[in-house]
C-alpha cells in the first residue's frame, strides 16, 4: 500500500526530530539535574540512528532502469513556450470577404 510507503520515508527524519526533542528537554532541565544527561544521551542516540537510516536508505535505493527512463524525443507540455494556435476558419472567411468589398 502507498500509505505504509509514505511512512516508512519519513521514518529517518521522525527519528531525528525525535532526538532533537530529547536534546531540547536535556537542555531545559539543566545540568544539575542527573536525568538531563539521561535525555541527552538517548536524544544524541536517536539523532544517530535517524542518520544511519536516512543513509542506509541512500544506498539501497533501486537505480532507474532504461526501461523508465523517457525518450530524446519526449517534449513536455510544460518545456514549450506557447502552444501553436489553430487556425479559426470564420475569421479567415470574415477577413476575405471584407477584401473582397
């Protein structure tokens, strides 16, 4: 399923902010107290773990086949500057007869 995909990506940066909110809760309760060093430990671990997720998922990311790839000849719509109009045919008529008179 696309949902189960979605999360699984976020999963590294979830880790991280995860570490960042524990570093942050370290910080706030101050050195004084002994469970600071606790919550900066295990934040320090999570920021860490986030990393080696994001980089593992780095290097087994699949390479893009030829078979995906697009060909030399495909333009996109957005690459061109305008679309060519189509000639309107009552104007043409419109503007002949109008020579005409």
């Amino acid at each position: 399923m696309r949902l189960f995909t979605i999360i699984f990506e976020r999963l590294p940066i979830v880790w991280f902010l995860l570490g960042l909110l524990f570093n942050a809760v370290g910080l706030y309760l101050g050195f004084e107290y002994s469970l600071a060093f606790g919550y900066m430990i295990v934040g320090w671990f999570c920021c860490a773990y986030g990393l080696v997720l994001f980089v593992t998922r780095l290097l087994e990311r699949p390479t893009t086949s030829a078979a995906t790839r697009l060909s030399p000849n495909f333009i996109s719509a957005g690459s061109t500057g305008i679309m060519p109009a189509t000639p309107n045919v009552e104007n043409e008529q419109a503007t002949k007869q109008s020579d005409a008179e």
